[in-house]
C-alpha cells in the first residue's frame, strides 16, 4: 500500500512544490480535487506540467456543491457531465479514476423533517442510472469510478459498505467500485474490519482520517485492524489521507506517514 495526499493539505504554493514536500516526508502521490464548473479540465495545462516534472496523481475527488444523486434533475444532470469530465481528465493523466459520494449535505433522516421527498425506490433508480452512466464512461476511459459510502448525517442513501456493494452489483460493471473512507465507516460499521473483508472485491480505493475527521493518530481509531484487514485482502493501491488538521498543519501532515507505515 502507497501512502497519498489530498493536494489542499499539502504546503506549497504549485503542485511541484507540495510534489517536493510529499515526497520528503514520506508520500507517494497526490490526491487532486476536483470542483465543479469544469474547473478540474480547465486545470489540464497545470496538471500535464506537474506531471512532465514527475508529480503522481492517481486519484481525483470530487469537491462540488451537487452531487449524481441530487433530487434537482439539473444538478443531477449537471454532476453527471462534472464527474465525467473529470474521470476523462485522471485519465488523460495515466491515473486510476474519480472518488465521489451518491450526495453530501443533501438530507438526512437523522434531523427534521426525517422523511426526504424522493423515497427509496427513487433514490435508487436515481442511483443505478448515474452509477451505469458514469461506470460506462469511466469504461471506455480505462479508470474507475468509486462510490464512497457517507455517515448518516452527509448522506441519507449510502451509508454502508454493503449498501454499496447491493448498488455496484446491480449495475453490474467492473468499472464502478468502492471508494471507502476510514472516517465514516468508524461511524456507520458495526466492525470496519469485517466490512471491509466482506466487501473485498468490490473496493478500489481508500481514504484515512481519524475518528474524529483528524489526521491518523490523532483519534481513537484502531489503524491496526483497519489496515490490517486491507492488508488481509490484499489492497495494494493508494491510501489517501483526506483530513482536518490538528495543532501546527504543516507537522500534522508531516507526522501521518510514520504513524499509517507503522501498520502497513
């Protein structure tokens, strides 16, 4: 397992610069971000340049304010053509493909009115219609499109590993995955170890932060298990650390290598 970085968490003013501070400290690659409004294509000058200096970037997440699963027809419409773009973009760049949860801040049933206004068959044909749209194209690109499952107050649909799994089976491409992420699978999974064993051949990439959304280390999560599990299944992709940063940022980001490398 290789260890990355989302770009924001990293000093430096260009993508070369947080390259040469990654690399010092024990990173292998960059996580990019990838806003809306075609904004992460619009960056294709600056990306193939940081590559030809060397800069990995395997990975993008999706950072906009709507997601695939929308209730809005137009913002669904919208994140679909966003969220191609950007896995023809990793692409473009030799990279593995494009995280994305179903939603985020959309609704919960876990805060009034508790009931949303699409119900659950709804929600899935919503679901199963962008995951094969986005799976196709992420096809015929050659990358991945990963499903990150959300805690229950970010995302009223898909909240579980195994949720996931029922969608991604359904759609029935190879091309759709799991991209799972150690902070909200210690909220919604009874045994995080377990799912992730159970959910082995469906995941495609992993994101850390700690219990607390903090860098790793810095909560009361049990790395030991959850990468030992990893590990057990065999993953041997990019571990991305995606986190809020606690004390001095720059001897935050600096510390998280050693403490993911002491399980790995």
């Amino acid at each position: 397992m290789k260890i990355a970085c989302q770009e924001q968490l990293l000093p430096g003013a260009t993508l070369q610069e947080k390259w040469a501070f990654a690399t010092a400290n024990g990173y292998e690659a960059i996580e990019l971000r990838g806003k809306g409004d075609l904004s992460f294509r619009d960056r294709l000058p600056e990306l193939r340049k940081a590559q030809a200096d060397g800069v990995v970037m395997p990975t993008v997440c999706v950072d906009m304010l709507h997601f695939f699963a929308a209730f809005d027809p137009e913002q669904r419409a919208d994140a679909l053509v966003q969220l191609k773009s950007q896995l023809s973009v990793i692409a473009e760049l030799g990279g593995l493909g494009a995280q994305t949860p179903a939603s985020y801040g959309m609704f919960s049933r876990r805060l009034p009115p508790f009931e949303p206004p699409r119900d659950e068959a709804g929600d899935r044909e919503v679901l199963l219609d962008g995951l094969r749209q986005l799976g196709e194209h992420a096809a015929a690109e050659g990358v991945e499109l990963f499903l990150e499952p959300l805690n229950r107050y970010e995302d009223h649909m898909v909240n579980r590993l195994e949720q996931a799994v029922s969608l991604i089976e359904e759609v029935g491409l190879d091309s759709v995955r799991i991209g799972i992420d150690s902070y909200h699978m210690n909220i919604e999974e009874a045994d995080p170890s377990a799912a992730i064993v159970a959910a082995a051949p469906y995941i495609g990439h992993v994101q850390l932060s700690d219990s607390n959304r903090l860098q790793p280390g810095a909560g009361h999560l049990d790395w030991a298990a959850f990468l030992g599990a990893l590990d057990a299944i065999g993953y041997d992709r990019y571990l991305a650390v995606e986190c809020r940063l606690s004390g001095d940022p720059v001897e935050a980001v600096r510390s998280i290598p050693a403490v993911v490398r002491r399980y790995v």
